[in-house]
C-alpha cells in the first residue's frame, strides 16, 4: 500500500509551472483556418452600390442576365446549343464571303 505521503509526492510530480502564452499561434491554433479573416471582413458596413462588373451593364443585359437565369438545365443547354449553332452558321457564312473577296481580288493591297 502507498503511504499517503507517497501519493503527495505523485501529484506534485505532476504538476507543471511551465507558462504558456496564449498569443502563440503555434500552441493555439486556429480551430478553422481563415475564420478571423473572414469575422473581420464581416465587420465592414455593407454598401448598396451594385459590384463593378454590373455597372457597366444596360437594362437589356440585366433583363438577359434574369431571363437565362429562370431558364431549367434542358433550356438552358438548349440555348447554348443555339448559340453554337449561330456561330458555325456565321463561320461559314464568313468563310464563304472571304472566298468570295479572294476570287473577285477586293482584299488585295493596292499597288504603289
């Protein structure tokens, strides 16, 4: 059996008078990184001034903007295959015109 002096001698064995400074980002790390970052970004007021990107937006582009955004994913890849479809009906129709302009020699640089 233990004397109970022994078991004092245990328990300040244990004892640590080490001092540990709680501004040390290696002993007390952030329990999820970039939170402090983002708490402060939350304290600027907020503006109601639209992002930079929207003010160079018209009417019609924000119209758009809102119109394609209530569009289903099958409309919306439906679009997009219109679209397509536009600029390689345009591609040709540029290819066309470009041989055109080479038989009748209109694209040829006058000569001095």
């Amino acid at each position: 059996m233990a004397s109970p002096n022994g078991g004092d001698d245990f328990e300040s064995s244990l004892l640590s008078f080490e001092k540990l400074d709680r501004a040390s980002p290696d002993l007390w790390p952030e329990q999820l990184p970039g939170v402090a970052e983002f708490a402060a970004s939350c304290k600027n007021p907020i503006t109601n001034s639209p992002p930079k990107w929207m003010a160079e937006l018209e009417s019609g582009d924000i119209e758009m903007l809102k119109e394609l955004g209530s569009l289903t994913t099958a409309n919306l890849m439906e679009k997009v295959k219109g679209l397509q479809n536009l600029a390689y009906q345009l591609g040709l129709e540029e290819s066309r015109e470009m041989t055109r302009g080479k038989f009748l020699n209109i694209l040829e640089r006058p000569k001095k």
